[in-house]
C-alpha cells in the first residue's frame, strides 16, 4: 500500500494497524473458509494481539464461575441482524468512466437491473435503492449519482448539486433529530463518495481538484482510478502517485489512498454479468489481482472492514462538525426555517387531515341522525299502541258501567219480592209448558 504521507491524509494510518489490515485482507476464497472457521461472529472483537492499555479507574474483578454476562455481544449480534444495515453510497464519475459496472463487481449483483431497485431523482441527483441479502444479514444499499456529471464543456459550478445535496441532508437530519418523533429517523447523508478519476495518466485534472475540495470535508472519499487496465503497471504506479501528490498539494483529505479500478463486464444478453472478469482479445483480468487492481482493497473498505468506520465517521466527525459550524453560525434560525416544499408539504398534510376530520364528523352526524329518526319514529310507533289500548279500556270501562246500570235497575225491579214467590211463578211456568206440550203430542195421534 502506498501510504500517503500528507498532513491531512485520513489514510495515513500506523504502519502496524496497516500491516495487520493488509494482512487480513481476505479474497473470495478466504472468505468461504473464514466463515466457516468463524463458529461466532466477531462484531467487535479487537485483535487478540493488539495491547489494550487501562486506563481506567475501575477495579476489576472476574467472577468465580460463568455468570453468562460475557454473552452480551451476541445480543448486540443478533439486534444488528434484525435491524439490519444502511449503507450510502455517492458516486460520482464521468459518463462511461465504468461506475455501474463496478457496483455490480462489487455487490455480485445486477443492481441497476434489480426488479427491487427503485429510482428517485432529489435535488437533481438519481438516488436508487435496492436492499441485499447475505446469509441473514439485510444491508439496504443507497446509491446517489448525478446523471451527466462533469460531462459538458463548461463545467464550471457542476458540483453544486453535490454540495447542496450533502448540506440539505445533514439539515434534513438535524430536524430529524430535533423533531419530536425520533424513532423514524430516515438517514440519507452518504456514507462514502466513490470518485471515479478517469484514466488521462496525469494525475488530477484541476476540474477534480475543484470537486474534491468542495465535498471533502463533507463525505469520506475514496478516490478511483477508473479503467486501471488502460495503463501497463508502471503507468499506472506513476499516474497514482501523481495523484496522491496532487491531493497533498491541495490539502485533501480523502478516506483511502487511490485505488486502482477495473469493473467486471457485461458479456452479452445471454452470457449476463461477469461480476469479477474483464476479456480481451489477448487473454482475460481477473479484477482480483492485487497485481494490477485494487478491487479487493475497496471492497474490504467498503463491505468487509471498515464499513462502520465509514458510517462512523460520517456521523461522529463530519455531521458534528457541520452541526457544530451550523449551530454557531448566525443564519441557525434561516436554516431550521422549514423551506418551501416542506411548508407545502405541511399544508398538504393539514388539508387531507381536515378532510378526513370532516369526513369523520359528517360520517358520526349522519348515523347519529339516522339512529334520532329512527327513535322518533319507534317512539310514535309506541304512543300509537298505547292510545290504542287505552281507547279500548275505555271502551271496555263504558261497557262495564253499562252493564252496572243494567244490572243496578233490574234490582229495583226486583226489589221487594222475595225468593220463594219467584221460584213458585218459575215452577208454575214450567208446569204449564209441560201441559201444553203433553197437549199437542196427544192431538196429533
Ligand atoms: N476497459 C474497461 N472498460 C470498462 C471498465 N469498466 C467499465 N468499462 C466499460 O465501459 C462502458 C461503460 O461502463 P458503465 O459501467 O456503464 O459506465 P457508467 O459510468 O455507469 O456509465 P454511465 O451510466 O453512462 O454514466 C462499458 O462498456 C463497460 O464495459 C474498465 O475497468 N475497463
Ligand atoms: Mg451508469
């Protein structure tokens, strides 16, 4: 590895922590294995070899026997394992510098053809997102470009998209953060910038410079030399360490040292993505080849070693600086100030909930006058029967005191005879309806 020697060089990291990462760099053959010996996963182990100094104050004490509390990790594991990871990428390149087909080398997928991958186009930058699944780990994967870039003749100011991007979602975060609900933070500050140097064999073209210095304290870069196999390999030595002067002389920072770059291809139609070779007439690259590509080196940063340091330091160095440059600077109201498109969007919100809020209340007043008619008409339904009840009492009543009268003036009548005379006058009757019907039986023989 080419360390680079600058002041301000992030990866300019010590000589023994360099060894060991070099040491551990694993190819896809390594990986297999390493799986495999891995009975555990090591989130965060620290290399067995690395002395760890304590300075702390605490005693300590090592229990008797096994407590259990050692297993912590495997909590941390297995909540990382369902949350999942978040990784965004900004890439930026020439048209045709080789972006999409290292990105499908890289992930050994055909992400832009992905039926999962969804396009958006923000602040004039086409952000894509597509989720990837490895064993059981879910890495959702942000890839934000800008179609065109550095494409026309006059390229002056062609990185302010960038830079108002990067600024609007570290601002986008911050009320995030400041927001009431913070449970659903949705993160879109990248991760890392993958900038794509094409292959002149000069070093950096002082429209790179320009960018770079632009967005370098606002994203870890890694800078590539695209099309590495455009060069034999003392070109190619010689090209990057021209560049790596020129980032010296410019005072950049960058995350990586340049790394030499060729992408996989796309064969044809039928044969698809060869995600790790490049043909030519003459013979075939595998990408791999530590000799003439530093694939591997980028994909141990980007996937396998340091893609925490990555989200890290974009939240722990860069966003806290940002934050800190923002919060003391006078114009703090302006910018918390909620801009345009968000006021429209709260006014959108406010409209559909009043609508769904009248609908509610229009929806609750009809049943409720619904159930009142309905309660009226049931209530009359029931004085009706009742009237009509209590007319027939009525009736009935008028009868009853009829028939009293009745029975109260046939008692006068009555009124003085007494029982035997009436029974005698009722025998008599009867005899003599005895003899007259004795009378007529005898006339008709
Ligand atoms: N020689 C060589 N060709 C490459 C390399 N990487 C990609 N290419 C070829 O360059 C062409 C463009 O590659 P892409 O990956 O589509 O480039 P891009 O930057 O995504 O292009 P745009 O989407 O148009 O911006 C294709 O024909 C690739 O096969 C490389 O490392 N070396
Ligand atoms: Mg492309």
């Amino acid at each position: 590895m080419n360390a680079v020697s600058g002041p301000s060089a992030i990866y300019d990291i010590p000589a023994n922590i360099r060894q060991s990462q070099e040491g551990n760099s694993v190819n896809d053959e390594d990986y297999c294995s390493d799986q495999n010996q891995q009975a555990e996963p090591t989130l965060y182990d620290t290399p067995k070899s690395t002395p760890v100094a304590d300075p702390s104050p605490w005693r300590t004490i090592k229990p008797l026997e096994y407590v259990g509390f050692s297993r912590l990790p495997d909590q941390i594991y297995r909540k990382a394992v369902r949350v999942g990871f978040e990784l965004n990428v900004l890439v930026l390149g020439e048209p045709g510098v080789g972006k999409n087909s290292l990105i499908n080398s890289l992930f050994k997928a055909n992400i832009g053809g992905s039926k999962y991958h969804q396009n958006e186009m923000v602040e004039g930058l086409r952000r894509s997102e597509v989720c990837l699944r490895e064993n059981e780990v879910n890495l959702k994967l942000r890839l934000v470009e800008l179609p065109g870039f550095a494409a026309n003749i006059d390229n002056r100011d062609c990185w302010k998209p960038i830079v108002d991007y990067l600024d609007s979602q570290f601002i986008q975060y911050m009320k995030q953060e400041n927001s009431l609900l913070r449970s659903s933070i949705v993160d879109h500050r990248p991760h890392v910038c993958l900038y794509f140097i094409p292959p002149t064999g000069h070093g950096l073209r002082q429209l790179d410079v320009e960018i770079i210095k632009a967005i370098h304290e606002k994203v870890n870069i890694v800078p590539l030399l695209a099309k590495a196999d455009s060069f034999t390999i003392p070109e190619l030595s010689n090209f990057r360490s021209e560049v790596v002067s020129d980032l010296n002389l410019n005072n950049i920072s960058t995350f990586s040292e340049p790394l030499a770059m060729i992408g996989g291809e796309m064969k044809s139609a039928t044969e698809g993505f060869d995600f790790l070779e490049r043909s030519y007439p003459w013979g075939t690259i595998n990408i791999q080849k530590e000799e003439y590509c530093d694939f591997s080196k980028l994909r141990n940063i980007l996937l396998r070693e340091r893609t925490l340091d990555l989200i890290e330091r974009t939240h722990n160095v860069i966003y806290q600086t940002h934050r800190a440059n923002l919060l003391t600077s006078l114009n703090y109201a302006q910018v918390m100030k909620p801009t345009t498109s968000e006021l429209d969007r709260i006014r959108t919100m406010q409209i559909n909930f009043d609508q769904i809020l009248n609908a509610k209340v229009g929806k609750r007043q009809n049943k409720l006058y619904q159930l009142k008619v309905s309660e009226e008409e049931k209530y009359q339904a029931e004085m009706g029967a009742l009237q009509e009840e209590k007319r027939k009492i009525d009736e009935k009543r008028r009868q009853l005191q009829l028939l009293k009268q009745d029975h109260e003036s046939s008692e006068q009548v009555v009124l003085g005879t007494n029982d035997s005379s009436v029974h005698n006058q009722m025998d008599i009757s009867r005899n003599i309806f005895g003899l007259v019907s004795t009378l007529r039986r005898t006339k008709k023989k």
